[in-house]
C-alpha cells in the first residue's frame, strides 16, 4: 500500500490499525485491546485496568518493559472525539492514505503519537536489546470525555504497585504548524468564582432606605480588577482575571434591586494555588460585601516541570530531527499531564494539532516518521 514501502519501526502501518478502531469516547475497548496484543509482542508485560461500572466503564492500559531504571514512562489515550456533523471525505476510521497523509479521527489526537512511540521502541530494541532502565506506557480510553476513570485511577493503581516513572512523557499534539515548534512544561491553573451580594430593595428615590448590591458588586469587582495579580514568571505569563458575566435581571427603572451577582474566572501562574486566590477574593469581598456568597470552583493548580536533564534531552532530540529548537511552553488547554504532574515530572511532546477535533484530521506520514524518530533519541539518551 502506498506509503508503507518504508515504514520505520512500522509507524504507519500501526496508526493507521488504531484509527480502524472506532474508538469515540467512551472507549469501546477495541483500540486498548489493538495496543495491548502489540506491546506484548514487543515483550511487554500488560495490565489491562478498566475502572468505572456501567456507562462509565473505561479500559486503560499499563504497559511494562524492564524493571530498572531510569523508568520513563509514555502517556496517551486511545479514544477520541466524535466524527461531527459536517461530511467528511474521508472515512474517518477508514485509515485513507493519499499523497502522504494519512486520514482519520485519532490520526494526531492522538493515535499517531502512540504509533509513534510504540515504533520508536522497537527501533531503540533493535540498537539496544538489552536497556539497563525500563520503559512503561499509560494509555487511557478516557481523556476526551470526563477522564474520571481513566489517567487519574490508573496513576492510584501505578502508586499502590510502586509503578511511578521518573519522568512520564505525554504525547498529544503540542505543534501549532510544523513538527518540532513546541514542547509543553507546564500549564496554567483554572479558577472559577460566582459572587452573590444580597442589599436591600427599595425605590431609587429614597436610596437611604436600601442598600444597593449593585454598587457593593462593582466596587469590589474593581478592586480585583484594578491591578494585575503578577507580571508573569520565568516560564508563564501573567495572570489573568476576567469578570465573565453580570447579572442583576431588574427589569423596573425605580427599583434598587435586593441581588446582584458577577462571575469570573482566573488563568493563574505558578506564583499562585487555588487556595490562596480564593482567600483573596473572600477577604476582598467581605470588604465591600459583608455576608455576599462566593462559590469558588477550582478546575486545575497550575504545574511546572523544571527544564532539567529530561526536558533537556527531549529538547535536542527534537532538534536532531528536525532542525528547529522547540519553544518550552506552559500556555494552552487542559491534558491528563496535569494529573500525572502530581506524582512526577511530565513534559509534552507530539504531532502537529492543527486538525485535531476537526473534520478529515490527519497527519503527514513524514511526521509520523519524524516524531518516531524524535521518541527513539530521547529514549537514547534518557535510557543509555
Ligand atoms: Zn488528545
């Protein structure tokens, strides 16, 4: 078939199997199991872990290879994102290969990254049969839907058998354009707040005998917006507050209102926790509104893996191979590298996501071939 004349490490060849498994969230379990059989004919040892009842039942995957260390560890997901409305035209779980690209839902988000990795693991075998570290992988069928049964249970599962890696590296598309333009360090935190301050209704012509909540809510909105929460870090951008919405609904023209309510949501750096913004906002709005509500919901701390030793044999790996010396960078949405975060250090590195979620995703069988590449000399370097 075209394009698999010359097939490195059988990279092609393997995505294009995983993208014939109809694997939309939640995970029917074909592209676990796809992966599963592979990685035990290279000398894995398996351990299928689906979690959750129901509905909710995800498989996961954790893979071993070798008991020493260092212990580097691959994460990913098999599952993706539903096919869409708009016609495709190209079957989307069809593995099409025409003119060099290869398309398909998954193609890199993100089963061309697993491919990738899985293929640059047999080519680092081939030069080093016997590696004094070990090699692991976490794949998921969960991490495009609610990820409650996915990366975090197999990460309780890793810890209670005394399987963490020493460094987990995730392979989702980090590339805007072009292969070797970004590796991800870090991320920001996510804050979110809803603020309710209660007065007292009145008629605006006799103000004294009210008390206003929509003066109290823009007073303190001002105070938490007068001034920038930091100037940025060495690896992150500045924090950002932004009121998202107001609302008062008083539909009279004479009326104080008795409520008035503002959300907003914060990006915060690493020179902030969730903890301690949330105390900020309650102190500065018990200043301005005594007794108003504030429900606070924190979706994510902010993460930083320092560009060490890891990171640094990532970075010249990609440069071996492509020429360009990635950017480090902590901007961009959410990935399970935020759960993983808290038991080692995590970087990211995969394909170019500019078709990610889109309609005929795909990826440049010269991608697929550059990025096992990039996987085989970290693992070179990272494992000797
Ligand atoms: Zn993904």
């Amino acid at each position: 078939m075209a394009g698999l004349e010359h097939d490195p490490g059988g990279v092609v060849a393997l995505a294009r199997d995983l993208i014939r498994c109809p694997s939309v969230t939640p995970d029917d379990g074909c592209g676990i199991n796809a992966l599963a059989a592979v990685l035990e004919g290279i000398g894995f040892s398996v351990t299928l872990l689906p979690f959750g009842e129901g509905a909710a039942r995800t498989p996961n995957l954790y893979a071993r290879l070798g008991t020493g260390h260092p212990h580097l560890c691959f994460a990913g997901h098999t599952d993706v994102v539903p096919v869409g409305d708009a016609p495709w035209a190209h079957d989307p779980f069809g593995g099409d290969i025409h003119d060099g690209i290869l398309f398909g839902r998954g193609a890199c988000d993100m089963k061309g990254g697993i491919a990738a990795f899985v293929a640059a693991v047999r080519l680092y075998l081939q030069k080093t049969p016997a590696p004094r570290g070990s090699i692991s992988l976490l794949i998921t069928g969960d991490e495009e839907g609610p990820a409650t049964n996915g990366t975090v249970r197999v990460l309780e599962w890793m810890q209670a058998n005394k399987q963490i890696p020493d460094f987990c590296l995730v392979g989702e598309p980090t590339n805007p354009g072009e292969m070797g333009e970004v590796i991800k360090i870090g991320r920001r935190g996510s804050l979110n707040a809803c603020i309710t301050v209660h007065g007292t209704q009145g008629h605006v012509a006799y103000p004294h005998r009210a008390d206003n909540p929509v003066h109290r809510l823009l007073a303190l909105l001002g105070e938490l917006t007068a001034a920038p929460l930091d100037a940025g870090s060495a690896w992150f951008e500045p924090s950002s507050l932004q009121v998202t919405s107001l609302d008062v609904g008083n539909t009279a023209t004479n009326v104080i209102p008795a409520r008035a309510q503002g959300r907003l949501n914060i990006r915060f750096n690493d020179l902030h926790t969730g903890a301690d913004l949330s105390g900020w906002l309650r102190t500065v709005v018990a200043r301005h509104a005594p007794g108003a509500e504030v429900a606070i919901a924190i979706s994510g701390e902010s993460f930083l893996t320092q560009p060490d030793a890891p990171v640094e044999a990532l970075r010249q790996a990609v440069r071996a191979v492509t020429g360009h010396v990635p950017r480090l960078d902590t901007g961009g949405g959410t990935s399970d590298a935020r759960f993983i975060s808290r038991y080692c250090p995590v970087a990211e590195f995969g394909l170019v996501g500019a078709s990610m979620h889109k309609v005929d995703e795909h990826v440049a069988l010269a991608d697929l071939t550059q990025l096992t590449a990039i996987y085989c000399g970290f693992l070179e370097k990272v494992m000797g």
